[in-house]
C-alpha cells in the first residue's frame, strides 16, 4: 500500500516584536500569502491531507490555517503535537509513526525538518533549495508501507517539491 507524507516547514513569520517569545511569533503578510498560495498548489495537485500534524506554535497554526481553505470544505482538523516545536529527526519520526491516515500533512520548524525531509528520502532531491528547506518548503513524498508504524529513514520516494517562491506571481 501507498502512504503519503506532505512535510512543511512553516511559512514566513513576523519579527516585528523583539521581545515576542519564539513560540508565539504570528506569520508576517508574506507568510499569509505563501500558505495560500500553498493552499492552492497542493489542490491543483490533488495533495489533500486526510490527517494534519503540527507543531503547536502559532506560526505553524496559522500556516495551516492559511493552506486549509484551498483543499475543500472537508479539510482534516488540525492535531497539534507541542513535540514537534524545534523537534529532532528522531521525535518527528517517532510523531510520523502514530499517524493513521494514508496521507498524513507534518507541518514543522527547521533545522529539525530539513533534516527530515532529506533523511526520510531513499534519493536526496537535487533541487539547489532543498538542503535550506527554507519558509514554506514543502516535500511530497510516497512510501510503499501498509502502516505509519512501519516507516523509517531512507524508504521514502519524493514525488515534488515546492517553495513558495516558486508559486508568487
């Protein structure tokens, strides 16, 4: 059986406020706008998460929230996993494996996630911005696994890659 995995990094956040703690940082109007125009990507593709796991900041909160309104009116509800927050490889791996859906969304902060991405993957993409994965990267990739439980580093296939650059105007 095919699963799917969409691994985000956050979109573009706000550091108007110096003294906002980390965790509480809102996206910036860039950030807005690239988690729509994400939105829109993964439906014009068909990627439609059927289970949605993120960090519980505000920053990857509102990347969802600005990505949801583009797939349908039967978006997932968004399952938050303070785990995740500036999470290692192995804690992202550990959250991916409790999964249940066939296409489960992670959506995460770096470096955690850039690592992820590129250790998740039996092929490394050779696409020059993938290494950075910078705001709103976004990885889709298959594994050819019957259970979340089953999945481990170097099984995925990529199938696209995206940064949210690539999609403005």
């Amino acid at each position: 059986m095919t699963r799917r995995l969409i691994l985000t990094r956050h979109a573009k956040s706000s550091w108007d406020n110096p003294a906002m703690g980390d965790h509480d940082r809102p996206l910036n109007a860039r950030g807005r706008q690239a988690a729509a125009d994400l939105g829109a990507w993964l439906a014009s593709r068909g990627y439609l998460p059927d289970e949605v796991i993120s960090s519980d900041a505000r920053r990857t909160r509102e990347t969802w929230e600005g990505i949801a309104p583009a797939l349908s009116t039967a978006a997932p509800a968004l399952t938050l996993k303070p785990a995740l927050y500036h999470a290692s490889v192995d804690v992202m791996l550990a959250v991916l494996r409790h999964a249940q859906a066939d296409c489960v969304m992670m959506i995460g902060h770096n470096p955690g996630i850039a690592d992820f991405a590129a250790r998740i993957l039996a092929r490394p993409v050779t696409e020059p911005t993938f290494r950075r994965y910078p705001t709103g990267a976004t990885l889709v990739a298959s594994f050819e696994i019957d259970d979340w439980s089953e999945a481990g580093f170097g099984m995925g296939a990529a199938r696209d890659f995206v940064v949210p650059r690539e999609l403005a105007g």
